[in-house]
C-alpha cells in the first residue's frame, strides 16, 4: 500500500559523477606549492584532532588544493550553478555558500537527523551527502517550504502544537514529515513515528511533534 | 490536561479572571523556528571570520613534555595557535573549587585551577591547544601538524576505586574533591540521632545502588563566535544565562562586566551543560585577539559529548531501619559521586529529603576520575537520588507486605509548624494519580507474579522540588503607539521564556500578546536575568515582570500615556520572599511495563503524570516541559550510559546511537494533569516546572521493572543484560 511506503532516510545511493579536477586554478597550484615546504617535517605525535579515531601521522595536503567540480542543482526551486570542493558535504554547501543556515548541524554523522532536506523529494541526510552527488538534483530545505510567506500546512501546524521546544530538530522533523505527507496525506501516529524515527529531538518533544504532523489532515495536507 | 482542583490555601485576590495566563500561547518566535530564520549561534557569519578547532587529549591521563607547533604555525592559512603555555586562562566556572560564584580570597586560595588548557591532561578529549585559520579545512589540518610529546600516567575510572590507598592520583592533593573552601571533606548532613533511630527499628535494610553517567546530549553543539571591536568582546554563543556567561567571561579574561557582549537569541537546548560561561567562549576570545579577526569555534558531536559535560554517576549504599507497621526510623547513606577530573558542580545525591523520618545522615564524596568531566542536568542532584532512595523504600515496602503508595504516605514529609509550607498538595498528587492509574489493578502485589516470559508489573515514584523565589530584572516601556515593549535577559532555550515572559506581561498590563515584543538574549540590550538553570526563570523573572509591569501602569494612571516621541519606562528588580516558608513543587507518578524476560525487553504500557506546579501560564509549553523531562528519565532508567573501556581509559559510548537516546519509536504516551494551585508568591503562583519531571522517572520505571520481574533492579541504566543476568 502505498500510505504504508517506509521513507527511505538514505535515499537511493546517488550516483557519483565522475569528479573533475580540471578546474584547479593557478592560486590553488601556487598555495599547494607553497605548502609543499612544511611537508617534510616529521610527525610524530598522537593527539586526535577533533577526537577522530586515528592517530596517524598527519597529511601533508595543501589546504586550498582540494578538486573542485562543477555542479548546478536546484535548491528551493532556484538553479545554481556553482563550483564545489568535492570534499564538501551538501550541508555545508547549503549553509556555507548558499546561506540556508535553517538546514542545522546536530551530530555530521548520520545519527540525529537535525540536517535532513529533500533530494528529488525523499529525505537525505545532509550532512551525509556529498554535494557533488546532488549535481542536477532537486534539493528542498526547511527555507523551501513555506511558499509567499504563507506557512506550509505543516509548519502551521508545527507552531499551533509547540513543535519545536529548542528548536534544533525542528528543520529535520518538517522535512521528513514533509516527505511523508507527501507520499500519505493522512498518516496515523504509528506511520508518523515510523517514519520519522530518524529524527531526534533531546528535548524529547516527540509527542507534540507526532501530534502536529497528524493533525495537518484535518488542515487539508501538506501542500 | 486536566485542571482537577483550584486549591486556594491561603487568601490571594487576583484582579479579575485572567486573560493571557492559562491560555495556550504559540510561541512568540515560533514562525521563526519552523522556517529556519531563526539564527543559533553556528548560523552567525562575520567578514573576515575564522573557524577555530581544539586539539585534544587522546590519553586519559598524561603530562605533556612538549608542544611543537612550528609546522601548523606555517601552514598557509593558520591565523592564531594557543596552548597551556601561551594563554594560561583560568576558567572559573569550570571547576567549584576556585570557581565562579566565590570572592578573589577564595579563588586565589585554590590549588586546583582549571585552565582552558590544563597539563597535565586529565580525560580522554581534555583541551590541549586550539587553532584559528581561514577555513574549517586548515583549521583541521593544522591541528594534525601539533606535535605533542605525552608523558601517559597511571588512570583510575570508577569513583570508590579512586579513593582506595594507592590509587592513582587524579590531582596531587588526593582524589577527593575539595569544596570551595579548599576542604578536602566529603558533605555531609545529619538529622536528627541516626545511630538512636537504626536502633529504634524492628528490621534493618541495606542495598547498593549505582546510577551512570547520562551526558545532555542537548542537540545542538556547543560553539562560540567571539568578536572584538577594540577593547569590547562581543560572544555569539548559545548560553543559559546571558548575564552569567557575561559576568563569568569578563572575570576569566579580566574584564570589566561592561567590555563583554553576549548574545544569545536562539539555543538548540542544554538541559544544564550550557549554564555560566563556557571554555569554548574563552578559546574563542583568546583565538580572536590573537588573530584580530572574528573566530567562529565549534565542536564537534564527540567533542561535545567529552568536552562538555553530563549527569555525575553514582554509587549510593543505603541502610534503613523501619519499624514492623512500616514507620521509617533512620536513613543512612554512603554516597560516591565521579565528578571527573573537575568538579563542575557539586556531585549531590537528593532524595532522602522527601521522607520525614529525623534521623538522616548522608555522606557524599565527590570523587575525582580520569573520566569526562560531570556537571549539571536538569535536576543536578536529583534523578538518581530519588530513584535509590524510592527504589529502597520500594523494596522495604514490598518485603513487609505494605503497598509502596500507603508506605510513601506514611512516611513523607509534611508540613510541621516548625517547617511551613507556602501549599503543599503531594497527598493530592499521589491520591489523583493513583485514581487515574488504577494503582490497585496494575501493580503486582507479588512482584513477578505473572506467569510466562511477559511478565507485568506497575511502579511510583514522588517528588518534592525546590520553587523558591528570588530576584531577577526586567524592564518595560510603552510609546505613544501603545506599543509595549518588554526588555528581558532570558534566552530561550526550549521552554518558551520570551513567550511566557510576554505572557505575564500581557496580563499585567491588560494588553493582547500582539500589543507587546519581547526583546531577549542580548545583555546590552536586556537588564540582568537570573538564567535558564534551576527552573528560576518563570518565578523570578516572570515576577520582576509583573513589578515592572504594575509600575508602568501607574505611571499611565498618573500621567496618561505618552505623546509624540515620548515613552514610558519601568524597570523592576523585586526582592521577594515566601515569608520564611518553605515553597516546592509536587509530583507523583505511575507507570505500567512489560518486560520481556527472554530478552530483557521492557517497554512501557502506561505512564501517568499529576504534577502542582502553582499556576500554569502557558498549558502547552508546560505539558511539553513534563512530557519531555520524563522521557528523559525513561532514557537514564533504561539505556544511556556513557562506557569506558577499564583497560584503555578510553570512551565507549559517545553518540546518540551508542549511548541508546529514545527515538520517535521509543516513546509511550505520557499523560500528563496538572493540579493547579495559587499560594501568592511567584508571577501570578507560577511554580517550577522545567526540572520537575525527570526527578521521577528513573524511580517509577525502575520501580515497574522490580514489579514486573520480582528482582530489585539497583543499577542504572536498566539495560537488557542486568535484567537477563538478575533472572539467571
């Protein structure tokens, strides 16, 4: 049945463009050239930066010579075309270059949900994404959603039934359940937390928020 | 949501029925927080900004022989490196020896300072340098080229290990804590003739208990953007309290108040760990003057989980003497708090409190361990207290035959004329709570009655909570538009302070919400707020509030509202008591589970909150405070934990995946009944409510679990495995 489908928070495994490095500028060569001087001190310490797992010896690499390819995406309904660090996550994309800081950082490794957006519609982690995998993609962010200013059904309902408490999760939540809505504009509570059990909330609102997306039914839907 | 009574216990007249209170309020800032304009600090960008990141300690105890930065120095982008030798910074409310809230003497007096960088290193993930640079990229790279040269030391993990002869030792002085006074004393309190009152008993009882180390997890990351602009710092950065975190941050860096800006509009939630001012706001200032540049600092989830702070783990040993009818003569207990290798707050252990009898002795060492440092969480003192302390009472009860509810009702504390109570409504919580359970057909009068693998069984647990008033600040102006404005120092960290703020205000001034804004989390903009810790806000702000309020009402009864480019303004900083009586909140709650005795499954059938937290403002907001609170409570009885591996030192469990937080999937339906009271004293009698809920739950749940299986469960968290070896 298709109410019943499971919202897949992965998404399909994106295909991976074949990255292209000819976009290296000559800055880029002369900084990793520059660089290269430092590269020949012996590292031998064990400190963790960021308390990573590994105490290997530090990379050598240039910190502006990473590849750059070039993508054109459509986030909210508007097109870009833009370069990337192939290094850099769709989150960081979102927030850093395109200034949508509404999409949030909870954990950057697939655990708490705060960054998911819509990709082609299903819900993705973004902090888990590559952003040249969205390369011709259509990306929605929380920042999509209301459209002329009017709250979408959803975030409507979000604020009537105390969705957010801190707020943190709240962009993750709406567009999961957004995602859901879509594809079941009358969940139960049980397809709700089905559905979006990817999506924490410390708070532990989850009540409120189950509560919120059952009743934008009785609002008429999602869109 | 039920209002079951309207107890007035003492004569207080209220101009008329009330417009906004008691009404469900959306948020004031709601439209903000679902559509993403809402900027937290991580969402704030300044020209020319750096991002900074922390080296940290890999080791968990170890002396660094040497930092070399010279290669990250020169690596092309690095603006500013700094380490224990280069920006030595005391950080005051890191640690209570030493510590933020006492005079110079008593700071100077220490032996225990925390630095932002500390050497030696004392946990897994203890500060060690930080560096500025252009990107996040360099930033990281540069913290790969450190080279630190670690001594590795001997390590102890577990806090009464730590207290044998021999062990290692965290800090030279011992690994017992030492209080603000530099005493090296365990706390300790004592009621009454506990030796006269365990002789006085018919039976005598005595168990163990342990509690875990359950971190915040609050979802947002803690960060900083400090920016100077000549001698003035201005600290983006998510706080529960900005007025403290300004006071505290001025100190550390020696400062006038004045000098520091702190700004905080939006939090993502902290539940305890983003109280005072925090390292990283330190780092981050010391980075921008450094480099002379804005610097953006953040940390990353694992950082966060041993960089922070969470909930102390506990051993309690209890002795309790009880007479044959079931009267409590004498509770004794022994508790071990692992504080860490700082002691953030004070490793209390709340709870024996709540019971009447008067002969009390509670002895509590702080302990020092190699372990992450431990703080606040909601309700410091007392989650794992009370469910020691009630899971105790709970077995004494069942082991003489007697319903734990009569038992509780026999034995805890009232009112006595020598200690009067503002209202004290716990018979009615406990007796309205049972009702709407069905007490007497849920529980097993025989723990582990049930016959089969699924097995059922009911607990209860109650509460009583410090509501005390105090002082706070606000300020309110009025224009010729009849516009209001409220100026509040409160930041809203998830319970919905500027809305309920406005509120009170509202009412106060016989105004619509929408006649009113509330300009919040900025301390030059805002008068002094007391912080979002302690569930203080609503009573002592929301009570200068109403003062500020009262006053520009009289002034507009005085001399008429202003005209042209006038305004009206009132400020408050009220001073109240409760008349030297004792003011608490209430709570009783019930909760059916199921437990899987194949494979050590619980889930939860039935959950029943009755709480008395004086007049409810916003019903909402504070159903969602109740609601939330106890389900984490269910997550500390039943699954968090923060691991160590004995052998390495090393952190196990740092994530939500890891440390089992409750998913959309996890969670029973919580109901949730107020019983509204009014006893004078707060904004219009509002009580605490923030705090309240999680005070129970690992006590009912553990209780249910005892219920249900026949076996006293006395470690937390209840995972599956302690149930399947206590069934073996």
């Amino acid at each position: 049945m298709a109410n019943d489908k499971h919202i897949d928070k992965q998404g399909e495994v994106p295909t991976q463009e074949p990255l292209n490095p000819k976009q290296r500028s000559r800055r880029d060569f002369l900084e990793g050239a520059g660089a290269t001087a430092v590269a020949g001190t012996a590292i031998v310490g064990t400190a963790i930066p960021g308390l990573g797992i590994s105490t290997a010896n530090a990379q050598q690499s240039n910190p502006s010579s990473n590849p750059k390819t070039s993508i054109s995406l459509r986030v909210n309904g508007r097109r870009h075309s833009l370069q990337v660090d192939d290094n850099w996550t769709l989150v960081e994309l979102l927030r850093d270059q395109l200034d949508l800081t509404g999409t949030k950082i909870g954990c950057n490794r697939s655990e708490c949900g705060a960054c998911t957006v819509l990709m082609d519609g299903k819900p993705v982690y973004s902090c888990s994404q590559l952003a040249v995998w969205a390369d011709g993609k259509a990306i929605t962010t929380v920042e999509g959603l209301a459209q002329n200013g009017r709250l979408s059904p959803l975030q409507q309902a979000f604020v009537d039934n105390n969705g957010p408490q801190c707020g943190f999760c709240t962009p993750g939540q709406l567009m999961t359940a957004t995602a859901l809505l879509n594809n079941n504009p009358a969940p139960n509570a049980e397809q709700v937390k089905q559905a979006l059990v990817g999506n924490l909330c410390r708070c532990s609102n989850y009540s409120a928020i189950v509560e919120a997306v059952v009743s934008v039914a009785d609002r008429g839907g999602v869109a | 949501m039920s209002e079951a009574s309207n107890q007035l216990p003492e004569p207080f007249n209220i101009d008329g029925p009330l417009n906004t209170i008691g009404n469900t309020t959306a948020r004031v800032d709601a439209v903000e927080r679902v559509t993403g304009e809402a900027k937290y600090s991580r969402d704030i960008k300044l020209p020319g900004m750096l991002y900074a990141r922390v080296l940290r300690s890999p080791h968990p105890h170890a002396r660094i022989r040497r930092i070399d930065i010279s290669a990250a120095s020169s690596l092309p982008g690095v603006r500013a490196i700094i380490t224990h030798e280069t920006a030595p910074i005391v950080w005051g409310a890191g640690s209570v020896d030493g510590g933020r809230q006492y005079d110079d003497p008593t700071k100077e007096g220490t032996q225990q300072r925390r630095f932002i960088f500390n050497n030696p290193v004392r946990c897994v993930g203890d500060s060690v340098a930080a560096v500025a640079a252009v990107d996040r990229t360099v930033a990281e790279q540069a913290l790969k080229l450190i080279k630190v040269d670690y001594e590795e030391l001997p390590f102890v993990l577990e806090p009464e290990a730590a207290l044998e002869p021999g062990a290692s030792l965290v800090w030279p002085e011992g690994n017992l804590c030492p209080d603000f006074r530099h005493n090296y004393e365990p706390m300790v309190s004592n009621l009454g003739d506990i030796d006269a009152g365990l002789a006085e008993a018919d039976q005598i009882f005595e168990d163990r208990y342990e509690t875990s180390f359950v971190h915040n997890a609050q979802m947002e990351p803690r960060c900083a953007l400090a920016h100077w602009q000549g001698q003035k710092l201005t600290l983006y950065t998510p706080t529960q309290g900005i007025s403290n975190c300004r006071h505290d941050t001025a100190r550390d860096l020696g400062l006038e108040d004045h000098q520091v800006r702190v700004v905080c509009n939006f939090m993502g939630g902290g539940f305890g760990n983003k109280n005072q001012n925090q390292d990283a706001d330190l780092v981050a200032a010391t980075l921008s003057k450094a480099a002379n540049a804005p610097v953006m600092l953040e940390y990353s989830r694992k950082e966060d989980w041993l960089g922070v702070h969470g909930r102390w783990p506990t051993v309690q040993y209890y002795k309790v003497g009880v007479k044959q009818d079931g009267m409590v003569t004498g509770i004794q207990m022994r508790g071990y708090s692992g504080m860490g290798p700082y002691r953030k707050n004070s490793g209390g252990i709340s709870g024996m409190d709540a019971y009447a009898c008067e002969n009390r002795q509670r002895t509590i060492y702080p302990v020092y361990t190699n372990r992450t440092t431990s703080g606040n969480f909601r309700a410091p003192a007392e989650p794992h207290g009370f469910f020691a302390v009630e899971s105790m009472m709970d077995d004494i009860a069942y082991k003489l035959g007697i319903d734990p509810v009569d038992f509780t009702l026999k034995n805890m504390n009232r009112p006595t004329e020598a200690r009067p109570y503002t209202n004290f409504s716990l018979d009615e919580c406990i007796a309205l709570g049972r009702d709407q359970f069905d007490w007497a057909t849920r529980r097993r009068v025989t723990p582990g009655s049930d016959e089969g693998p699924i097995k059922r069984g009911a607990g209860f647990s109650f509460m009583m909570f410090r509501a005390g008033v105090g002082t706070s600040s606000a300020i309110v102006r009025v224009d010729s538009n009849k516009m209001y404005t409220l100026f509040v120092g409160v930041t809203d960290i998830g319970p919905g302070a500027k809305t309920t703020m406005g509120m009170i205000a509202a009412e106060e001034l016989g105004i619509p919400m929408s006649q009113l804004e509330v300009v919040a989390g900025d301390t030059d903009r805002c008068p002094y707020s007391v912080g979002e810790s302690g569930s203080r806000t609503t009573i002592q702000t929301g009570y200068a509030v109403m003062q500020a309020a009262k006053d520009l009402n009289q002034q507009i009864a005085a001399k008429g509202l202003p005209t042209g480019n006038d305004v009206l303004i009132a400020s408050a900083t009220p001073v109240p008591t409760t008349d030297g009586k004792i003011r608490q909140c209430f709570g009783a709650h019930f909760v059916e589970v199921e437990v899987d005795t194949r494979t050590g499954t619980t889930k939860i059938l039935k959950y029943t909150t009755v709480h008395e937290s004086g007049r409810i403002i916003n019903p909402q907001t504070a159903k969602d405070q109740i609601r939330g609170a106890t389900l984490q409570g269910i997550g500390q009885a039943l699954h968090e934990n923060l691991l160590y591996d004995p052998a390495s030192g090393q952190p196990l469990t740092t994530g939500y995946y890891r440390a089992r937080h409750l998913t959309h999937l996890d969670v029973p339906e919580i109901e949730v009944t107020f019983i509204e009271v009014d006893d004078g004293y707060g904004p219009f009698g509002a009580k605490t409510a923030g705090e309240a809920g999680i005070i129970l739950a690992p006590a009912a749940v553990a209780n249910a679990v005892s219920n249900a299986i026949g076996k006293r469960m006395t470690s937390l968290p209840i995972s599956r495995d302690k149930i399947l070896q206590v069934l073996l």
